[in-house]
C-alpha cells in the first residue's frame, strides 16, 4: 500500500526550493519597496552622509584639543628648566569638549571664508582672461604648426598638418569658446554663491554631530550589554584605521600635489594656475587613472601659453609626483591599513552606476566600511585562534591560560618581551580566590604590527571574559599596562593594575622599554631597547603617547603596582601618573623588584586586596 502521508525526498526538495523562490522574491520587493521610498529622501540622507563625513574627519583634532593639546616634549623641557608650575598647569590642559568643537569649526568656516574672498575670485578672473586669450593663442596655433612641420621635415618625416584645421573656421570657433569661457566664468560664480548655502547647511549639521557625539556615545554604550564593548570598539578601530586613514591621507596627498602645481605655474606666469592646482588636486584622490592625468595637465595648459616651458613642467611634475606616491605617500599611509586599489575601482564603478555622480564621493567611503568590517572579522578569527585559549583550564604555549572560577574575570596582559608564562602565577592565585582569570598573549609577530592589532587581541579577550562574567578586572605588566590603560579609559571595567608603568613625565617615550638579553649579559634599558626593530620602537611610542594623553579620562579604581628602583619609570614618575589618573578609587603599592617568586606572591596579595574592595 502506499504512504500518502509522508511527501518523497523529492517532493521536499521541490517545496524548499518553493520557499527560498518566494523568500527571495518577497526580499527583493522589499527591498524595491524601500528603495523607492529612500528616493524620496534622497537629498536629506546624502546631506546627513556629508555631514557625518566632515565629523569624521574633523573628530582627530577635536580630541587632540579635548585630550591634551600640549605636547609632552614640550611639558618635559619646561620641567628640566626649573619651570615646575609653569610645566604643571601646561600637563593638566585640555579644552572642554564644546569649546574643542567650536574653535575647529570656527577654523574651517575661516578657510571657507578665505577661499570665497581670495581663491574664487581669482579663479574667475583667470577663466575669463583665458577667455580672452583663447582667441590670440588659437591664432598662434598655425605658426606652432608649422614650426613642428618644419622640425619634423628636418628629420625625414614629411607630414602635412595644415589640413587638420582651417584658419578660418579655426577663427570663429575661438571667438566663440573664448565667449563662452568668459559667460562659464561668471556662472560658476553664481553657482558657487548659491552652493555655499548647502555647504553652510551641511556644516552646521556635522557641527550638531560632533557636538552631541560624546552623549550618545554615552547613551549608547549604557543600553549595550558589556560584553559587546569590545566587540563594538574593535569595528569601530578598524573602521577608523582603514575609512578614516585611507580618507585623510588621500586628502593630504592632494593638498601636497596640488599646492605645489599652483605656485609653480603662478611662477611661471601661466593663467589659470588656481584651477589647474585644484582639478590637479582632485584627480590625485582618483584612483589608477587620476595621477597620470595630474601628472600631464599642467604641461598641457603650458603647452598653450608657454610652449618653451612645457617640456621642463612635464618632466618636474613627473618627477615629483613619483616622489610623492612612491616615498612619501607609503610614510603618509603608513598608520592606514588602506584600501586595494582594485577595490577602490570597483567601489567607485559601482557606486556612480547607482548613485551617479555622488558615487564619487561615497563610493571609497562605503568600501572602506565594508573592508573595515571584513577585516575586523578577520582579525577577531585570526585572534581568538591564535592568541586565546582554546579550552578551559588550559595552560598552552606562550602562557595562554583560562582558569574558570565562580566569581567576576579578570585579563592579564603581559609585558612585550617578558617570559612566556610570566603572568601564570598571578592567574593561578587570583583563580584560587575566586576570581576567573585569562591569560593572553596579544603581541602576535611584534615586530611587524601596530599596538592597534594588540589592543585588538585585548578587545576579544574582555568580549570572551563578559560572556561569562558580571565584572571584568585587568592586570597588565609594562606594556601590557598601557593597554590596560588604553581599554579602561574607554571601556567599563571593574579595575586596574597596572605593574611597571613605563609612562614618563618629561614624554621622552623612545628607548624605555627593556628587550631580552642574554644571561651572561648585561645591558642598560637604553642599550636594551636599541634591540627592537624601528617600526616597534616606534609603536610603543605611539601606544605611549596615547596612554599619557587618556589617564585623566579613567573612572575606574587604579592599582599601581610599582618597583622603587625602576629603570623604566622613576618612582617621582609613578606618582605623576596617580597624580594625573581621573578616577578618585586609586593607590600606589611600592616593591623592591618584580622578578622572583616572592616578589610576585607579594605583587599578587596586593592586587587581589586591592580588587576584593571592588567585587559586587
């Protein structure tokens, strides 16, 4: 008898098939349904993208003035020039938020300022005296003509140009484009006057943006759960490093070969000088084929003008602009992760298919986002398989560890070039007490990555640890102490310890930081560090640097666990940081070493009396 109740593996194949077709059918109508709608709000939703694009790239000096505009050199040379006070008040300053906010864009509405009174009108003039010259450089076209037939025929090389053109066809249509170049000239001007109301319009609301960014940053880190700080903070990184760094170094890269194009042609007398350095300027940021077009332009507009000095611009422009993209750009670029020109191309030839001309302008950003988070992706991955754990109470390579308790977490991050399992004690005590403890090992291939990557191997740790806990604590030693401080002036953690700082009051960040040596071998820290390789050296500074600047924005209790004979760090240099430190819960504990195992079982009771005072 046969079973009509239960369909063949055919049939069910057949009804999902059916199902994924009406799935996707319903998708796409939705999709056409909100597409058709967006358009209605087409204008209002590019004016908020420029807005938050001007934010964006504003927000580094708006916190470089929020967090400490003095820099640290300058702080320690006033120091050691018995100018204490002086050099005290000049630390501990920093301008509000608003005000930081408000004198940018003031700044910027100057430069608008400015380009309207000088740089527009000077760009019109010149357009219409190219209008009016255009007539009398077309009539010299013939005796250019000629003068190359000639140099030509000299060579063995008969041609004749003079049936390319007729003069007097060639007259009219002068008369007329120099007509019509003088009327262009006067209706740009025009357009630009109105055009500054919309640019007026998207200033004031990127300024709006930048003024009530911290509050909803507030806002929204209050309704996330914790464990997804970290998770939130490392997209955010990442599209900062790649978005924000590809965009103002192509903004840089243009300043630096289009001011260079004006005052050379402005030297050599050439009209149009303003706007040929602009366009210039522009086409830079035009990927692939923008910088051979750069390259050529300002030659070409010589070439009618001054035919003598045409050679020796193109050869000038050549030169430079290699040495722009081929030296200066790498160093220029070098804190970006940056975009594949592939994928530059891509997103700029699908962009403008969608969205016209404004795919221009949107189409590398929208990439950037889009790599950015691949990227993240990538790392998170590359991360947790290589710098975490992977099974409970493990202790693998490196000083990977867990160990699961039933209390709150607790990350400890080790020094850069400290033992491997440096940090095993401190975990094994910690756990005995109650406390979970993951031990990491964030400074996968030091010596060719930027302290972002090992603060990103410090973001995933924390997102695992609140997973599973209620409060997340950190230890770090030396330079895992500066990410410690890094993480707990922007995440909310329960508290810190912090053991040999390596932050300095004077801000001398180069050569502080001790590299393995050998045991018959003695070296001092300054000799130590001459070990690491440049580009590392020059990321502890970085890292240095930014945890000098971000002390006094730390809410959460701060233990400073520090030795009294340090090298790294002075001891006058370990009160200055609790002195700077913005949290009000904190202590400084005083040890002779941190080395043997005593020295550690003491550093260790310390911690956990000092975090027991902070468990909920």
């Amino acid at each position: 008898m046969q079973n009509y109740g239960t369909p063949t593996q055919p049939d069910s194949k057949l009804v999902r098939l059916l199902i994924i077709a009406l799935l996707t059918a319903a998708v796409i109508f939705i999709l056409g349904q909100v597409s058709r709608v967006a358009r209605q709000f087409l204008d209002i939703l590019f004016m908020l993208a420029m807005a938050w694009l001007v934010a964006f790239l504003l927000s580094p000096v708006i916190n470089y003035l929020n967090r400490h505009p003095v820099p640290p050199l300058i702080v320690g040379l006033l120091q050691r020039r018995s100018h204490a006070s002086l050099a005290g008040r000049l630390d501990r300053f920093h301008l509000p938020h608003t005000l930081a906010v408000v004198l940018v864009y003031v700044g910027v509405l100057v430069a608008l300022a400015v380009l309207l009174v000088f740089a527009i009108p000077a760009i019109v003039l010149q357009l219409a005296d190219i209008g009016k010259a255009a007539p009398k450089l077309i009539q010299g076209l013939p005796g250019l003509i000629s003068t190359l037939q000639a140099d030509l025929a000299a060579r063995g090389l008969e041609a004749d140009l003079s049936s390319l053109y007729q003069p007097t066809q060639l007259m009219q249509r002068a008369e007329a484009l120099g007509a019509q170049i003088v009327q262009q000239a006067f209706a740009l001007a025009t357009g630009l006057a109105s055009g500054l109301v919309n640019v007026l319009l998207v200033l004031t609301v990127s300024l709006y943006m930048s003024l009530d960014g911290p509050r909803l940053s507030r806002q929204l880190h209050a309704v996330i759960p914790d464990h997804y700080h970290g998770r939130l903070n490392l997209v955010g990184q990442s599209i900062s490093r790649t978005f924000g760094g590809f965009m103002r170094g192509q903004l840089l890269i243009a300043l630096l070969y289009g001011l260079p194009v004006t005052v050379l042609l402005t030297i050599l007398g050439i009209s149009l000088a303003i706007v040929v350095g602009i366009v210039c300027g522009f086409l830079m940021m035009v990927p692939l084929v923008g910088a051979p077009i750069a390259m050529v332009l300002p030659a070409l507009v010589a070439l009618l003008q001054s035919p003598n000095d045409a050679l020796w611009l193109l050869i000038a422009m050549t030169v430079y602009q290699q040495i722009l993209l081929q030296v200066m750009a790498p160093k220029l670029m070098s804190s970006a992760l940056g975009l594949p020109a592939l994928l530059v191309l891509i997103a700029i030839m699908v962009s403008m298919r969608i969205m016209g001309f404004w795919g221009l302008v949107f189409g590398i950003p929208l990439a950037g986002v889009i790599y950015a988070l691949t990227v993240t992706y990538l790392e998170q991955s590359k991360v947790r398989r290589e710098s975490l754990p992977q099974g409970l109470d493990h202790i693998g390579r490196d000083g990977i560890f867990i160990l699961p308790a039933m209390g709150p977490g607790c990350l400890l991050i080790p020094e850069l070039e400290g033992p491997p399992a440096e940090m095993v004690a401190a975990g094994q005590f910690l756990a005995g007490r109650g406390i979970t403890t993951l031990g990491i090992q964030p400074y996968l291939d030091p010596y060719d990555t930027s302290w972002e990557d090992w603060y990103a191997a410090v973001l995933v740790a924390l997102d695992r640890l609140w997973r599973e806990c209620d409060q997340v604590f950190v230890v770090g030693k030396g330079m895992g102490a500066l990410l410690a401080i890094h993480a707990a002036s922007e995440l909310p953690l329960a508290g810190v310890a912090l053991i040999s700082l390596p932050v300095r009051r004077d801000g001398d960040y180069h050569l502080r930081v001790p590299a393995t040596t050998s045991e018959d071998q003695t070296l001092t820290v300054r000799e130590q560090i001459a070990v690491l390789p440049a580009h590392t050296r020059t990321e502890i500074a970085h890292l240095q640097e930014r945890t000098h600047a971000e002390m006094g924005a730390i809410s959460c209790p701060v233990l400073l666990v520090h030795p009294e004979n340090s090298e790294v760090a002075p001891p006058e240099d370990a009160r200055y940081v609790l002195e700077r430190l913005g949290t009000a819960h904190k202590r400084i504990q005083w040890v002779h070493e941190v080395k043997s195992e005593d020295d550690w079982l003491r550093v260790n009771q310390a911690i956990f009396g000092f975090f027991r005072n902070y468990i909920e």
